[in-house]
C-alpha cells in the first residue's frame, strides 16, 4: 500500500502517508474504501498547512521567523501550527465561540496565540473573523496570512493524496468528499483527471451553507468543518458532479453509524460522507470502486456529536431525519437531505462581478441575475462591505481586488458567461479583463477617457463638445492660475472620484485653494484605491441639471430618455432627488441634450453599454457636459426607469454581459421620482420615525432609511452621506411631486449629540 510505515526526519514530512481501508457496506461488485486523513497528526489540513507553509517560504511570502495569522474554527489551524511552531513560526488563529475546548487546548498547547471574536458581523462568524484578521494584519505587517480559501495551494495539497490513491488502487470511478475550503475534494479530483482517471465528483455539504447553489445562510447550523458563510475561491463547481447537503442531524447520525458499523471513530465531516458513501454505493454499477475521504478524528467531538444532552439541548432529535436524498433543482433552498446533479440539471452560468455598488443597483443586480437563471459570482476584497449579497442570491468571494494578477487569475480559473461590475470604481478593470478573457466588454481606453475625468475635458475639447471651462491642477501653486483662466465661483473636483465626492463650489481663489489642497492630499479613495493626485478646477455653469440614460449595443447607441436632478446646497453638490423622464416644462426638447450626450460618448469612442453622462443646460449656451459616467446610473435612477418606461436597465446590462439581446423599447408612459433622506445636522442617528406614513402614501414604492440607529451622520457633502429615500410613480410628473411632497413629510430623522442617552 502507498502508506507504508517508514521513517521520517520531522514531524513535517510524517504529514500525509495515510492509510486505505476498505468498508463493510453490502453490494456485491462494488469496492468501498474510506480514505482515513483522520490518521494525518491532526487532520486532514495537516497537507494544506504544509503545503501553503512551505511554498510561502519558498517564495518569500513568509520571511524566516515572521508570524503566520489565520481564520480558522479547527482543522485548519492545527495544520497551520504543527508545521508553522515546527519551522520557527509565531502562528495567529483567529476563530470564533463555536472552536471545540480539545481544539483549543491543542493550539494553546503547540504554542498559538487564539483570538476568539465575539459576536458576528453582517457576514456572519466568518466576515467577524476576517475583520480581526485585518486588524491583526495592520499590527504584524511583516505576517503571512495564508487566505485558505483562496489560496491555490490549498487544492494543489491534495495532488499528493491523488498519487497515494493511484499507489493503492488501479481505479477510483467515484470520490465522495466534504467541502468547507474547497481545497481537499476540488483539487483531489483534479490531479486524478489529470492523470487520465474519469472520476465522479460528489461533494458534502451542510443546511444552511451557501456554498451550492446560493442556498440561505444559516449560522447557527452545528456542524462543523464543513459548509461556510461564504462562496470560496476554491470551491469549484465545474469540477463537482453532484452536492448532497445533510442537516445537524443527519450528519450526527451518520458519525455514530461510521463508528458502531466500521469502528472509526471520527467527527462529523466524516460522518457525513460516510451517510453519502452508502447512497453512492447503492447506485453504484458493478465493478466500481467508490472511495470517501474522512477527513478528523471524533475526539474533537466528544461533548457535542457523541453526547446526548447536548443534542437535547441544542434540539438535534427534533430535526427530520430523511432514508434517502431528496432531488432539488440547483439553487432550490434545501432543509434536510438532498442532492442536486449539477452535470444532470446544469449548474447555472456564472456572471462575475468585480464588486458593487453596496445598495440600489448594485444589489438589484445580484437579484435580477438570479432571475435570469444566472449564477451572480461577487468578488469582493471586505466581503462584509456587502451583508445584503447572500440574499440577493450571490456567491461571495473573497479576493483582493486591487490586485489585477489575482483578479485575473481567479477569472480564468472558472468558465464565466460574462464579466461586469455596478461600481464606478471598477469599470476600468473589468473593462480590461473583459478583454483578456475573450468575453463581451467596453474598449479600456474609452472606459479610460471616462473615468478621468481630465481626460475626459481633452477628449470633449478635441471634438468640441461643449463644456465647462477648465484647468488640471497638480500643486497648489497652480491654484490662482487656473481660477483666473476659468473665473468665479467656480468648481474644483478630483479627476478620478465618484458620488460627488470632494466636489465643491467654490467663491475666491482661496477656497479654491483649500480644496484642492484636500483633494492632493487624499491619497486613496473610499475603496481604498491609489487617487491620480490631480484635480480640476472648472467653470461654474449655471443652469438646471439633468443627466442622458443611454445604452450602446450593435453599434448603436440609444438614448433612453433624460432624467432631472435636483441637487442639494452649495457648496457641494450632492444629488437630492431624481424626476424620469424630465418635465417638458423644464426641458422643452429633449431631444438636444440627447444628441450632446451621444456626441460626448463618440468623442472618448464609448460603444458599448450603458453610460450616464451628466448635464447642464445654460441659458444662452444649451446642453453643457459635465461628466461622462462608464455605468449605469447611480441613485436609484435605473429603478425610475423600469417605473416609467417598464425599461429594466439593470436586466438589460446583465443580458449585454452574457451575450444576450438586449431590449430598450419603453412599454409605459408614466413618471417616477426619488428623494434622498440627509441628516438635519451632526451628530448620532436616533430611530427614524414616519416611515410606515410615507410608504403609504399614494404613488410612493418605497421608503426606506439604510443607515441603522447609532451611525455618526452629518448634512451631505457627497453620495455616502445620503441615510435613505422615498420612490413615488404616476401619470403624471405632478402627481410624482406631489407624492414624494407628502411622503418626505412623514419622514422624521432625529440627530443627538454623541453624549445624549
């Protein structure tokens, strides 16, 4: 056998070399056999904290001595302690209440610093644990953090539990494995197709995990070591052939069944594939050789798997207990045993997103994708930044998106039918990766031309689109200059920001000044993303504001109608409200300001895809271009659309993404508003009150506040300070106004001081 006992030179190299054990379970013509990772030092995850160990080593990742930090609830964490205490490593484990007391004992014992966080955030115990790996990042800059569920070496471990499975038998025709990182089944099968086995895949999972098929989030579920609170990088779907899920239950069931029928006493995750490996081997054909991975021991388990009081304390015997899995759609939300072929049904096609807008668009999206029979992908560096992800159906995936080698890596790792993002942040990326992955996108230099908004003052200069007057300002000895070429007031801006951020009207050279000093001296944006360092000093241009909707595809570029807005007091220029389609009294032709717009998008050579150019129309001078945004429009407007014209922009960016047709033909005639909710002053957020008033208000859609009780709030220097926003449809643009009138009414946001109880 391929675990033959030998001698080894430390306890690193004795990892692995696990035995193959064939099972007792009764159909002539089948093999069975468990593959007992239980018999690893620890567990399982011994390989992976060698293998991440050793290569960051290798590489340079982890300097000689450095501390090694990590989220882990168990399995992970001892890997990473036997082999990071033995090769001189600090090592960091940062877990939450749920980590066993032998497990604990155990890290404490090897030497490990353990971090227990408190409560969960908005992404559960996990986004909790990733929270404090942050900040413990910030204290030990010099720390490897091995990011197991993204890290390609955490699949790549198991090529060597592959090669001792083909040392032992001439076929595996089916392997059975749990998944919480991804990496033990994923990568298992993989090295043995790449060695010309035809293996199937059939993973284990948890109720209430979200790892298959955006199934709800349910984190008080018991079973631990496998399931997650988030999608994973190195979950791969295109490799499992079929998921099984098992409630606390089930799966308790099946770890005492393991060990009174096969005398291995093991922990849940092998209990678990050992209730599957019997329903595999009863469907099994003759001839076949099924193998299933258990992957720890039970001791861990002792006061919670194997003892009665605590399932009835924790109400185990409550749940059903299901004979055989219950067939489900892919996406179909499971509560006791069920499986779902993925190869039978077709796991849906992925849409990768590039992060997001937080709220509005940015979460319709997600929504609107899964109605589409899509697999909404999000990849996110501070996966808490999007607690609302999980509901709307998305799978969330850590990754450091700043990062453009790992983003793009992580893209060509998984078939995609497409690539897009809601945020203005991330346009250009995606319109770059787009491009390198051979999938449907924008021209990065048009997208480029957009997004600096320097650039963009060229671009429209060159083709003598009409706009502002304007200065790029690097230092601010440049200040006086520009603001005597382009007169007062005028309006200084960052070229690269977004949400009306640093924008501001400004009287005199010196408030001019100061401006710009504050926007050279901010170094990274909200995202956390390097600023160009420059800014615009501009034409103040009066006049009403009004933004072009149009949506580029097949070389056309259609206007879909033009939007008013209301913009709050000077000096900064935060949106307060939106009206679609704009009132003729206000626009008598809207036609002119569609055609500047569409001269705007052809001179930086914008042709596919929705934009959202910003204008204003000036007395004497007509449509002046403000600023051409690469997206759909923000605040809400995309909503105010599919109100008034039944044209659902957000389905219709999605649709252009995957290579769909695209629909624009408005099917109604009405007209909806928005109005934004801000703070009255500075201060704390008490509980607003009104809000059941407003909703119903005839015409009003919905009013909401998305800032919670307690959030420190002030009057709106830009987007992020809006607290919420009350939507109204009608006939008419009067009713809407009315409507919205009323609704805001009812709406009372109360601010204290900091120190009022």
């Amino acid at each position: 056998m391929g675990c033959a006992v030998t001698a080894f030179e430390d306890v690193v190299a004795a990892i692995g070399h696990t035995p193959l054990v064939r099972l007792r379970l009764g159909r002539d013509g089948v093999r069975v056999y468990a593959k007992l990772e239980m018999q690893n030092l620890y567990t399982m995850k011994d390989r992976v904290g060698r293998e991440m160990v050793l290569a960051a080593r290798r590489s340079g990742a982890l300097r000689p001595g450095a501390p090694i930090v990590e989220s882990s609830s168990g399995s992970m964490a001892l890997g990473l302690a036997v082999v990071g205490r033995s090769l001189g490593h600090a090592v960091h484990i940062v877990t939450d209440p749920r980590i066993d007391p032998i497990t604990f004992a155990k890290l404490r014992a090897l030497g490990c610093e353990v971090h227990v966080v408190a409560e969960m955030n908005g992404a559960g115990w996990q986004g909790a644990r990733l929270e404090q790996v942050d900040r413990l990042l910030e204290r030990m800059p010099d720390a490897f953090y091995p990011r197991q569920y993204s890290n390609p070496n955490n699949p790549a471990a198991y090529a060597a539990l592959a090669e001792e499975l083909l040392a032992d038998l001439e076929s595996v025709d089916v392997l059975v494995g749990s998944v919480g990182s991804g990496g033990s089944l994923c990568g298992t099968v993989r090295a043995l197709r790449r060695a010309g086995r035809r293996v199937r895949a059939v993973a284990v999972d948890s109720v209430g995990s979200v790892l298959f098929g955006a199934q709800p989030d349910r984190p008080g579920r018991l079973q631990s070591g496998l399931g997650n609170s988030l999608h994973v990088l190195n979950v791969d779907h295109a490799v499992i052939d079929e998921v099984h899920w098992l409630n606390d239950r089930e799966a308790f069931l099946g770890t005492r069944e393991l060990a009174a029928e096969q005398q291995l006493f093991a922990g849940n995750t092998a209990g678990s594939v050992y209730r599957i490996l019997r329903q595999v081997v009863a469907e099994a054909p003759p001839g076949s050789t099924v193998v299933g991975i258990l992957p720890d021991r039970g001791d861990r388990y002792v006061e919670t798997v194997y003892d009665d009081a605590y399932w009835a304390a924790k109400g185990v015997d409550a749940l059903e207990v299901a004979d055989a899995p219950k067939p489900v759609r892919y996406g179909e939300a499971v509560t006791g045993w069920s499986r779902a072929r993925l190869r039978e049904y077709g796991a849906p096609d992925r849409l990768a997103f590039v992060e997001s807008n937080t709220t509005g668009s940015g979460m319709a999206a997600l929504a609107k994708a899964r109605e589409m029979g899509l697999l909404p992908v999000l990849y996110a560096a501070d996966p808490s930044r999007y607690p609302a992800a999980a509901q709307a159906g998305a799978e969330l995936v850590e990754l450091r998106t700043a990062d453009p080698a790992a983003l793009r890596a992580a893209l060509a790792a998984r078939p995609l039918a497409g690539l897009t993002t809601t945020s203005d942040y991330y346009v250009q990326a995606v319109a770059e990766l787009a491009g390198g992955l051979g999938l449907p996108g924008n021209s990065p230099e048009a997208v480029a031309w957009c997004r600096d908004k320097s650039a963009t003052r060229r671009r429209l200069a060159e083709s003598g689109v009409p706009q502002p007057a304007w200065r790029v300002v690097e230092a601010p000895g440049e200040v006086a200059a520009a603001v005597a070429a382009v007169g007062l007031p005028c309006v200084v801006k960052p070229v690269d920001d977004s949400g009306s951020s640093g924008v501001r009207r400004c009287e005199d050279t010196a408030s001019a000044g100061r401006q710009v000093a504050a926007i050279l001296a901010r170094t990274v944006n909200d995202r956390g993303q390097p600023t160009a360092g420059r800014a615009l000093v501009e034409e103040y241009v009066e006049g009403a504001e009004f933004s072009v909707e149009t949506f580029s595809a097949d070389g056309t570029c259609t206007a879909v109608g033009v939007t008013a807005t209301r913009i709050g007091p000077a000096p900064w220029f935060v949106e307060m409200g939106h009206a679609f389609p704009a009132r003729t009294a206000d626009l008598p032709d809207a036609a002119e300001p569609a055609q500047v717009a569409r001269q705007a998008l052809k001179a930086v050579g914008y042709t596919w895809g929705p934009a959202h150019t910003e204008l204003r129309l000036c007395p004497g001078r007509g449509p002046v271009v403000l600023e051409i945004n690469a997206r759909l429009a923000g605040g809400m407007i995309p909503e105010l659309v599919r109100l008034a014209h039944g044209v659902d922009l957000v389905q219709q960016q999605l649709c252009l993404a995957v290579g769909r047709p695209v629909h624009l033909a408005g099917r109604l005639a009405r007209h909806a508003g928005i109005r934004f909710l801000t703070a009255p002053a500075e201060g704390v957020l008490a509980e607003p009150t009104g809000l059941a008033a407003a909703a119903a208000v005839p015409g009003v859609t919905e009013a909401v506040v998305t800032r919670a009780p307690g959030a420190v709030v002030r009057p709106a220097r830009s987007a992020l300070d809006r607290l919420g926003h009350v939507i109204a449809v009608a006939d008419t643009a009067a009713e809407v106004e009315q409507a919205l009138d009323a609704a805001v009414a009812c709406v009372r946001l109360r601010v204290t001081r900091g120190d009022e109880r």
